[in-house]
C-alpha cells in the first residue's frame, strides 16, 4: 500500500498491537521509575542481593525502552501507510498497560514471587489496589476495543452503501446513453 494511498484502510489489529506494546513499556517505565528508583520499594529481582536486584532493574529498563521503540516504530509505519486505526490503537494503548499490570501483580509477585509491592507491611492493600488499577486499565481497553470495533463496522457499512449508490448511478448513467 502506498504512503500517499488516500483509500489506505485502517489495521485494526496490528493498530492494537503497536499501541498494547507501547501500553505495556509505558507501564513499566512508571513501575520501575516509581516504585523501583524513587520509593525505593523493591527492585524487579528481590530474591538475591541488592547488586543482583539493582542488575535487573537496569535489565527491566532495557527490554522496557526496547518494547517502546518497537512499539513506536510499529505505530509510526501505519501512520506512514495511513493505516492507524486510532479507536483500536487507543484500546490497545490501555491493554497493555493493564496487561503489563496484572501480569506483574499476578504473575511476579503471586505466582513466581520476584519481588513484592512493598516489603514490612500487610500486602493485601496493596494487591488490592495493584490488581485493581490494572483490572480497571483492562476494563477501559476492553470498552475501547468495543466501541472501536462497532465504529468501524459502520463505517464499513457506510462505505458499502457508498459504493452501491455509486454503482447504481453509473449503471443509470450507462442506461441512459
């Protein structure tokens, strides 16, 4: 499809991706900013010494900016291709940040136990709240994708109707002659 295409038709799907991938190194970025260097809470690594943790933090750093430069490039390329579906890449924008956060809560803390919200306190607040902000982020997403999802079948409706008038008049027009 050409750069300049103006019928270029919107990808919807890889419009989500682009955006759930750079969803997903934004949420990072914020936990490791946050929680990791400012509050001093935990490092993404805890079950070793404060080298090791330090290490992975700056390893959680790269595969996060990393993720943010694929996912831009990605994102650039469909805007270059006049392909960006902005309803989806915006869903795809908070399923990747709810996606990261409930993997992280879940997954690390839970279920392989990396590293902890916080240490010296009652976790279940924190959970809560954890789990929580990333199941309203998903939720959002999800409501997104929806109604992105309603609005391009109407406008592919919309199109369909389009096109079928323009054929009806040029057989009338063909018709007349």
């Amino acid at each position: 499809m050409a750069p300049t295409d103006p019928a270029a038709e919107p990808r919807a799907h890889r419009s989500m991706a682009a955006a759930a991938l750079i969803g997903a190194a934004v949420m990072a970025a914020i936990d490791e900013i946050v929680f990791h260097q400012l509050l001093g809470w935990h490092h993404f690594y805890d079950r070793s010494t404060p080298a090791v943790g330090l290490l992975s933090d700056g390893l959680l750093h790269t595969a996060e900016l990393l993720a943010l430069v694929a996912g831009f490039v990605m994102w650039a390329d469909l805007r270059r291709r006049r392909a960006l579906a902005a309803g989806h890449a915006w869903a795809g924008l908070f399923l990747g940040m709810g996606g990261f956060q409930l993997f992280d809560g879940l997954v690390d803390h839970k279920v392989l136990r990396v590293h902890q919200i916080r240490y010296g306190v009652d976790l279940l607040p924190y959970d809560l709240v954890w789990n929580g902000a990333a199941l309203l982020l998903v939720a959002v997403g999800a409501a997104l994708a929806l109604r992105a999802r309603r609005g391009a079948r109407r406008a592919e409706r919309k199109g369909a109707r389009r096109a079928e008038r323009k054929d009806a008049r040029r057989a009338e027009r063909k018709d007349a002659r």
